[in-house]
C-alpha cells in the first residue's frame, strides 16, 4: 500500500489545535479556569525536566475533567475551525493520506473523517479525564505505531513543520518541511 503522511498541527493545520481547542472550551466554560494553577505547576516542573512530557501533557489535559459533553465542544470546535486547515492540503486528493500527530486522536477524529482521510494515527488520550492511553506520539514513536498498524506500507510522500519528525521522513520517497503555506524539500 502506498501512503502519504502528514504531520497535523503547524502542518496542515494553520496553528496547534490542542492550545485553540483549549482555548475554545474555556471561552465557553470559564470555570474550566480553576485548573490552571496545576497545568501552569506541571509546565514549570517539565522545563525543569522534573516530570517528562507524557506526565507534563496529562496534567495540561486536566481541564478535559471539568467539560460536559466532550463530543459537542469537540464538534462545535470544528464547525469554528476548520477553516485552519491549510488550502495547499484541501485542494489534495486525501484518499492515501495518513494524519500522524501527538495531539490527542479524540480531537482530530471529526476533521479526519472530514477530509476523509485514509487513517488518523493520534495520541490515545481520554476524553473525560486527559489521562495517556498510549505513548505520546512523535518522534521515533510515531514510526512505530506507524508500522504497527501497517507493517508492510510504502510512504510515497511525508509532510511535517518539524525536525523532530525526520523519523517519519526517512520513511518517504520524499519528503517535505512545510512552513507557513510554503513546501519545501525537508534535506535542504
């Protein structure tokens, strides 16, 4: 099977969808506030490499604890935000396309199946409460869960906004750094 693999946020996406979904549910829930002194306490603890990402991240996704009905403000969040999907990555056919990301797999589900996607390959994280169901998925991470779910895939084409992605990189016949709106070669 041929594929083509993207990385999401900054990618294909105009933005990081996990902070904007964040952002978006405490617009509407303000008293999704009273978890901040814990994700800004994780933040500090991780860039003094006190606690690892994984630790860090389920901490910032606390706030998913106070949300009622996740599958609404995830919805609604799309119908606000789709238009941050980048024109470059529309105006593709998507039918070969894998979305690999380490935003959580439940908030890019809808846009996925939107722009019907092939598969979306995410971090397993729970909705009702932020804890990691799985590995954080970047990096080396990705290659693997990658070829668990595809053991004998041919990546035609990779797209990322990041060095930490050359794993999925060297996977592809080509690969790509995406910047802006703009493509280039990744090995420039």
């Amino acid at each position: 099977m041929n594929v083509n693999l993207y990385d999401f946020d900054g990618t294909i996406y105009d933005g990081d969808s996990t902070i904007d979904f964040y952002l978006f549910c405490l617009n509407k829930q303000i008293t999704l506030l009273k978890y901040l002194p814990i994700q800004v306490l994780y933040t500090f603890f991780y860039f003094l490499k006190i606690v690892d990402k994984k630790k860090w991240k389920e901490k910032y996704f606390v706030f998913l604890k106070g949300i009622h009905d996740i599958e609404y403000k995830i919805e609604s969040f799309w119908q606000i935000n789709q238009n941050k999907i980048k024109k470059w990555y529309i105006d593709k056919n998507h039918e070969n396309d894998i979305i690999i990301s380490a935003s959580p797999e439940f908030l890019l589900l809808p846009i996925s199946k939107k722009l019907d996607v092939l598969k979306l390959i995410g971090t397993v994280v729970d909705p009702k409460t932020g804890i990691f169901l799985s590995e954080n998925c970047r990096g080396e991470e990705k290659v693997k869960r990658l070829k668990n779910i595809f053991p004998s895939i041919k990546v035609e084409e990779a797209y990322t906004d990041t060095l930490s992605d050359e794993p999925i990189i060297k996977l592809a016949s080509k690969g790509y750094m995406v910047k802006g709106n703009k493509i280039y070669n990744f090995y420039n």
